[in-house]
C-alpha cells in the first residue's frame, strides 16, 4: 500500500494495524468498521498515524460515503466476513469507479484446481488458509471485461 495516494476507503479496521503500511504523505484514509470493539483501538491509532484517517461506523455491504469518492479500496483479511460479498464489491466500486482495490485475503478458490491446491496445503499443515492479492488492475468500466 505504500504507493497509494489520494483518498482512500479501507474496509474494516482490524487491529489498525494497516495504518502503518501507508505512505506517510497528504494522504487520506477512511476506514469503516463495524464493530466497536474493533473501531475503539482503530480510533486510538488515527489519531497517532502521520496523515489523515476518519474511522467510521459503517458496513462493507453499505458504505457511508458518496459515489466516486475516493482514488483507491483496501480490504485485508475482512472479505470473508462479509455477509453479501457480491453487495460489497458492487460498494466498494461504486466508491471508487476509476481506481483500484487492494486486497488481501484468504478465502477459499472457486476455480477446482486451485480449491483443491488449497485443500492439500490445508491438508497437509502448511497453512490454514491461502492467501490471494491483488493490486494492479483499475475496476473495468461499464460494459468492459474485467482482465483475469
């Protein structure tokens, strides 16, 4: 994350711990988590971070801000909790039609040769789970395909 500039929508706080991998800049962070147990240590931490982060009450399934307002999405670790996945990635590009979503995840594959990829590994013991990012590619524009 640390070339992320502009306005930026992380999706759940976590344990705040996210903050530290922006870059230190005129950057500004909106972060919306839902649980207050989650949203007290993130509040404590923004107010530490060497830019601007607003902590916000707020689910991934309806963000609280308007269309086209912000350059970039972060989601770590917090797409599967989300009870409507496919609600809150129609949110998150909505919030940010042009720019890109940084994810990190680890839910399991849809493609069954990666699903059973991810099987043995958690057969075997080497992982719980297996983890997926992306970063490179802006959100297709209406009508375009979305590039594997």
């Amino acid at each position: 994350m640390a070339d992320l500039a502009g306005r930026v929508i992380e999706i759940g706080a976590g344990s705040e711990m996210s903050f530290a991998h922006y870059p230190v800049s005129e950057q500004e962070v909106v972060v919306v988590e839902p649980e207050p147990s989650l949203r007290r240590p993130a509040l404590r931490a923004a107010s530490d971070a060497p830019f601007t982060v607003h902590v916000l009450d707020g689910r991934a399934e309806r963000l609280p801000a308007e269309d086209g307002a912000f350059d970039a999405s972060v989601a770590s670790l917090v797409l599967c909790s989300v009870s409507d996945l496919t609600g809150a990635l129609c949110e998150i590009r909505r919030y940010s039609p042009g720019g890109e979503l940084r994810f990190y995840e680890h839910v399991r594959a849809q493609d069954p040769e990666r699903a059973r990829s991810q099987d043995r590994m958690t057969d075997t013991g080497i992982t719980h789970s297996v983890s997926a990012t992306s970063t490179a590619t802006p959100w297709p524009q209406s009508g375009e395909a979305a590039s594997p």
